[in-house]
C-alpha cells in the first residue's frame, strides 16, 4: 500500500437534517477549501467556498455572535436531535 491510500479527505459524521431536523448522515471534510466543514455530500469537499456567502456571514457574526452562541448552547442542551447527535458522534 502507498501512502496516497491512507489519506483520507472526509468522514462520516452525524447531522441534524435541514427542515425536519431528523438525524442523517453527512460528510465532514479533512482537507482541502471546506476542511472542517460538514457537508451533504463528499464530492462537495472540493468546491470552492462561496467569497459572498462568506463575508456576509463575517458581518453577520459580527453583530449577533453573542445570540447565536447563547441559541445554539440552548438547542445542544435541550433538543433531543441535537443530543441524539452528539451521542452518535462521540468517539467509543
């Protein structure tokens, strides 16, 4: 085996589903333009990043980063899904 075969550029992770919020299985990705990000498919880890999507969203954070940090704290404690989610993606 070379060491090209070991490389691996995304795992499968755990994800709340857009809409219903039903747990399904996506992609993380390990290198490339979307490291760390999760995505719906694995082809969609060497897509270029959206620029405008991007800067929107760095004024976005820039104003409402305190609201969203306190909702997303609520929902990972409260909603069943997201700890559902959590559980699955920990490490046994």
């Amino acid at each position: 085996m070379r060491a090209s075969e070991f490389i691996t550029e995304h795992t499968l992770v755990w994800a709340r589903k857009k809409g219903s919020g039903a747990p399904v299985m996506k992609w993380r990705c390990t290198s490339g333009p979307r490291k760390g990000r999760v995505v719906p498919t694995a082809a969609k880890c060497g897509d270029a990043p959206d620029i405008a999507a991007k800067e929107r969203m760095k004024k976005t954070r820039a104003k409402t980063k305190i609201m969203q940090a306190r909702r997303a704290k609520k929902t990972k404690k409260v909603n069943p899904t997201s700890r559902l989610v959590g559980r699955l993606n920990k490490k046994r």
